[in-house]
C-alpha cells in the first residue's frame, strides 16, 4: 500500500475532535507537522506500563489516533487521545512509533498492541463494533508493512544517489523514452523509425511488455456468465468485466471477488484454453451474456500452499482496494488540494472478508466458504446449495465424455453435449428444482416451436412445389454460367432442368433439340470426368421451340419408334403416315389415315383381288419389268465390291459416301461400324463394349484399316 499526504485535507484538531466515529482525512495534530490517517474511539486496558487513563476521562472519551510525517517516507505514529477536557482540544496520553510495536488481532473488536523491544508492555484496545475494527486493522497493518518497508533514515534526510544509481536512472529514462518513440511511430506507420527504435531496444536487452492499446476496445462493461467447475461441483455466477481486460486481470479480479487464486484457475472460452497475456476480446468477449467456463484444480495440483495464499490474499487486498464489493459508509465531503473530491471517486473498501482471531501481524485476511457466500450477489438458487458446506452429495450423471455432472433429467451434457449414457435411468424418488423444472418446460416450448416452424416450412415448401410443377421451364434461382456458351445468366434468364437441375440459356437448349436426331433429348452436359444421362421432359421441349419444329420432334420420335418396334408395318399408300404393331393372327389393317385397307400377308394393298391373285399379278410384271432387275442387280454388285453392305439390325443396303468409319442406319437407327461390317456397340446399346467392333479397347484399334474416329 502506497501512502502519501498530497491528496490529504488539512483540517483543525478541533474537526478532527468533533467527528462522530471512525473518521478519514488529512487533518494536522497537535503535533504540528504529522498528518492524520484515520482515528476511531476506543476503550482501553493495559498492563506494566504507565497509567493511561487521565483523571475523570471515561471511556467514551478515548481515541485511537494513526498519523504519519508528510516529509519523512515510512514514519507513523500511533497514539492515544483524550477529548474530555472542556476547551475541545485532545491530549495525547500515549504515542508510538509504528515501527518499534507489534499490533495484533485478538478478536473481532479486541486488537492488542505490544512493544518490539523489552519489556514488551501490551495494550489491548477494546472497539465498539467490527466494521470500525476491521477498518482500523487493515489501515494499521498496511501502515505498519509500509513502516519496516522503509529503512530507517537519519533525521529524515534523503539518501543520495550514487553514480551507480544514477547510471542505471539514466538508462531507465532513455529505455522509456525509447519505448514511447516506437510507440508513436508505430501508430503512425513510420516501419523505418519503429525498426530503429526496436533495434535499440534488442541492444539494450529491455524487458518489455506489448499489447494493443485499450482505446482499440470498447471501453463499456459487459456482464459476462462464468460456469465454475471443479472435483464434484458446479454453480453459473455473473461477474462484470471489460473486453480489454486480459485473463490474468480476470484471474486477479476473481481472486478479490471470489477468493479463487489464479494457480487454480483454468480459464476456457470460445473451446480455447486462455493464456495470461491475451485480452478477452481476443477470445469473442464482446457484448453481454456471453459464456466462458473456469475449471478449478486442487490446491497440491497447482501446488499452492497455505502461506502463500493468505500472502497473496493480503497483497491483493491492499493493492487493489477497489476490486472488493464490500462497500464503506459515506466520507465526509473533503476538498482535496490535488486531486477530486471523495464523494466524486467510486466507492471501495481495504477491507478483508473477516479477521480472523489470533492472526499476528502481517497475517492474512482468510476467507471460507461462508464468507464467499455473504459476498457474492447470488443469482441462481443452486449456487446457494453449492457453496454450502453441508450440501448433500450431488444427484446425476457423468458425462463420458467431460466428466462434468449433469442434472439426471438432461438429455446431454451441458458442457460438450454429449448424449446421456441409455443405461443411466432416472432416480424415481427425484425431484426437479425451480431452475431444471424452467428448463424443461423452456425445452418443451422451443421443441413445439421448432415442430411448428417445421411444419410451416414444409407448408411453404409444398406450396412452391406446386407453383413450380405449374410451370413449364424452371428459372435460375441464382446467377449462373451456361455450360455451353459460358455466357452469365442472371437469375430468371436460364433453364433449370427438373432432372438433372443443369442449368443453360434458352438458345443452346433450342440449338441442341432442332440438331438431336434421337427422339429423347439428353442434357447437355459433360466436362472431363462426367457426362449427364438425363433427358429433357416432354414439356420442356414443346415450351422452348416452335410449335412446327415441336411437331417434327414429335414426328421424328414416332419414326423412331416405328422402326424399332419388331412387329411394326407401316401403311402401303404413298406419304401416308399411318402404322401399326401387328400380331400374328391379325390379316388386314385399316389405316386410320388414308381409310386404306392393308394386307399384312402380302405386305400391301390390293382392294378387289385376293392374295393368291396379288402375288400371281405381282410376279408376272415382276419378269417382264426390267427396270426391276436392273436395280436389284446393282444392289447387289455394290455389296460384293464392298461399296454396300447390309444392316446387321434391318438388312436393308446402306452405303458410304464419304466421311468417317462411323454410319448409322436410316431405318433401325443401329450404329455400324464400316471397316468391321458389324455393329458398334454390344446389345445393350452405346457404350456396350462386350460386342460390337470393341474399338479403342485396350488401346486397340478394330481394324487395321480403321481411322480412329468413333
């Protein structure tokens, strides 16, 4: 604890008299030269040393005064008053020298002060209520460090510095004044000037500390939830924290709050173990509400002993008074010379959690679990339960996966949501808190609404569906690429195919229907590893031609199917286009078209004359029409000389003009193979390559003469 008189107010000794109780202040003594730091009434009882009591003064008149000389580091004084004279001016019946006494905590209101040196008079001081007490020891206490601290000095004069010292003063001074350089360079983005400052600084061996400036953070207070754990229980408390903070501010704040010291502390947030120097902005802190977890290891685990927890706990206390919640009764309003008034700073306390008895000097204020539990605002019912030392074993299952003790009741774990074990069953004499019990029913609720939503979207789903089964080319829903053309497609200006869900521009879907000579339309798309099988839909098709192109599609497609339907036969007259699928028992057919009466022995129409007189007359101008027999004798010399040959499907005669080995029959639609006279697939069509020519198979060619271009 740092003492100074700068900020103190210089008050009379008659004010300082006339204060009602424990008062604080600057107030000059009877003294002359010490300031005042705190004074409190008392009644006292001694033993081997002079009478301290002056006639007539009764107890109420006594005071218990703590005072320190402005110009001298480290000297306080401790001395006893007496007001009960009638000019209102104190006598002072005994003074100490902080440094030459011992002062120890007997009880709550008793503390007990006792000479360093022989013959070691004590004095006990009896106070009128704890809170005085408490106030009063911790003053004294950080004082009376503050007084051994300081080495003792001959008539207050100042030790001067000696060359050594003052070479390593001026060598501090160039480190900051170097440091604030590169700061501002860096802030200016000058890297010429903060690499030269940085080498100075490596040169030097500066030990420094970096980190971003608190103006790149918010600077609002946000409420963070802390889930603490450890060995066998688990409590959720609120605790006030800025985003700038880094975790070891955190660890020492919930040390003063929550007397957890920071060897025990784990902190994890964001699924991140937190180091000491990182902020928590860093880990995602940024608003209120947001989560992080403390895990608490044992004290022989983080190897922390009892001593040195209750030194830690007493420098945390002095050091950082304004990190407790205890809050004090108002200060009197004190006009400070240098600095603002008590009332405008917010108010702390120096004071531990309770002092405990037979606690000598320098002993730390301990705090246990009752303590914890008078100080922390409890928000949740069952943080009670927990911190309470007589709290029964806690129900519930282990998750396998964590090991944190979740409520029997929980579907999964509240830490890492790992499903409940499904041999664990629920103890039948259980009882739900207020806490679980809310859950549950907020469990229920959010699965209604997710049930409801569900539905909803389903409805909503459902409905677009049928919207888009109305109609007939499905628009882009997002910008895309034509894979034909590569042209952007903004949303609406291509076609999704209902199968494939491909999508390309009108015009090369048109493009691609008008030049396919096959009656399905396959999709379009290939690159190197795939090629889609599907086709366009019928409706499809008819909304993206015209309706006389729709109608030779459509034409094309009955072709199609005619010549590869095996019992087909197709109507005698000249360009009529009716046919049928015939059975063996069936004779004629009537064509719908022409009203034509086929017959399906002779393969034609003869109306007026019976079969046997058809293929008599047919076979008597068959020997006397040469013309007949001119065309079948060339037929058959092409086929001889190879400039012809058969369908291996049909039979009929094709031949090949020009082009590559690849042919296709106009009446079948086989795929041939020229150089081969076969097929050039296998039975089950393209791409069958357990027959046909078997080209390219292996790394094959199927003919020596076969030009590699199917």
């Amino acid at each position: 604890m740092s003492l100074s008189s700068g900020g103190w107010t210089q008050a009379t000794p008659d004010q300082s008299a006339a204060l009602p109780g424990p008062h604080y202040g600057a107030s000059q003594s009877q003294l002359g030269c010490h300031t005042v730091l705190m004074s409190v009434r008392v009644s006292v009882c001694h033993s081997g040393i002079r009478p301290l009591c002056l006639p007539g003064a009764g107890d109420e008149s006594l005071r218990l005064q703590l005072s320190m000389d402005p110009g001298k580091s480290g000297e306080f004084r401790l001395s006893l008053q007496d007001s009960s004279s009638g000019t209102g001016r104190s006598v002072t019946i005994a003074e100490f020298d902080l440094g030459t006494v011992n002062y120890e905590v007997k009880s709550p209101k008793c503390h007990e002060l006792s000479l360093a040196a022989p013959p070691h008079d004590r004095i006990s001081f009896n106070f009128r209520c704890e809170q005085e007490a408490q106030e009063w020891a911790t003053v004294v206490i950080s004082s009376l460090k503050e007084a051994r601290r300081v080495a003792p000095q001959d008539n207050g004069a100042q030790r001067l510095l000696d060359g050594a010292d003052l070479q390593k003063t001026l060598a501090l001074q160039q480190t900051e004044e170097t440091c604030i350089e590169l700061t501002r360079a860096i802030e200016a983005g000058d890297m010429q000037s903060a690499s030269v400052f940085a080498a100075t600084l490596a040169r030097q061996h500066a030990a420094l500390k970096i980190q971003p400036s608190a103006r790149d953070y918010e600077n609002t207070e946000i409420s963070l939830a802390v889930v603490v754990e450890d060995f066998s229980s688990s409590c959720c408390v609120t605790v006030k924290v800025l985003p700038h903070m880094t975790t070891a501010a955190l660890k020492q704040q919930m040390f003063l709050e929550y007397g957890f010291h920071p060897r025990v502390q784990r902190w994890v947030i964001g699924q991140c173990l937190c180091t000491d120097q990182r902020s928590l902005a860093s880990y995602g802190v940024r608003q209120d509400g947001d989560t992080a977890f403390l895990y608490l290891l044992s004290a022989c685990h983080a190897r922390l002993t009892l001593q040195v927890l209750q030194q830690d706990q007493e420098s945390a206390l002095l050091l950082s008074p304004s990190s407790l919640s205890l809050s004090t009764s108002p200060l009197p309003a004190a006009t400070s010379a240098n600095g603002p008034s008590s009332l405008d700073r917010r108010p702390y306390t120096t004071l531990p959690p309770r002092l405990h008895t037979n606690s000598s000097t320098g002993g730390s204020e301990r705090g246990n679990i009752s303590e914890i539990r008078d100080l922390i605002n409890l928000e949740m019912p069952q943080l009670n339960e927990a911190l309470s030392s007589n709290t029964a074993s806690t129900q519930g299952w282990s998750c396998p996966s964590c090991t944190y003790i979740n409520k029997p009741t929980r579907p999964g774990c509240e830490i890492c949501s790992t499903n409940r074990p499904e041999n664990y069953v629920i103890p039948g004499g259980y009882r739900p808190d207020a806490l679980e019990l809310r859950r549950i029913q907020q469990e229920k609720e959010a699965i209604r609404q997710y049930q409801q939503a569900r539905e909803e979207e389903r409805r909503e789903n459902f409905a677009r569906l049928v919207m888009m089964d109305g109609q007939d080319l499905l628009p882009n829903p997002e910008p895309v690429d034509c894979r034909i053309c590569y042209m952007d497609l903004q949303p609406g200006e291509g076609v999704l195919l209902r199968e494939c869900l491909h999508c390309f521009c009108k015009e090369c879907l048109r493009s691609v229907i008008m030049l396919s000579e096959e009656p399905e339309v396959s999709c379009p798309y290939r690159d190197d590893t795939y090629s889609c099988s599907c086709s366009l839909q019928e409706r499809e098709i008819r909304a993206l031609v015209p309706a006389e192109e729709y109608e030779r599609w459509l034409q094309r497609g009955l072709s199609v199917a005619e010549s590869r339907c095996e019992g087909s036969y197709h109507c005698a007259t000249p360009d009529c286009l009716g046919w049928c699928v015939y059975e063996d028992t069936v004779n004629v057919f009537h064509c719908p078209v022409c009203r034509k009466h086929n017959c399906l022995i002779c393969k034609s129409i003869h109306e007026g004359m019976n079969c046997k007189q058809y293929q008599d007359d047919l076979a008597a101008r068959a020997v006397n029409d040469s013309a007949a027999r001119r065309t079948t004798h060339l037929l058959k010399t092409l086929v001889q000389s190879g400039e012809a040959m058969h369908c291996p499907q049909c039979g009929i005669i094709v031949q090949k003009r020009d082009g590559c080995d690849w042919l296709r029959c106009t009446v079948c639609h086989t795929e041939i193979c020229w150089v081969t006279r076969g097929p050039r697939w296998g039975p089950r069509g393209p791409g069958d390559t357990s027959g046909g020519c078997r080209c390219n198979v292996n790394n094959q060619k199927c003919h020596p003469k076969c030009q590699n271009c199917h």
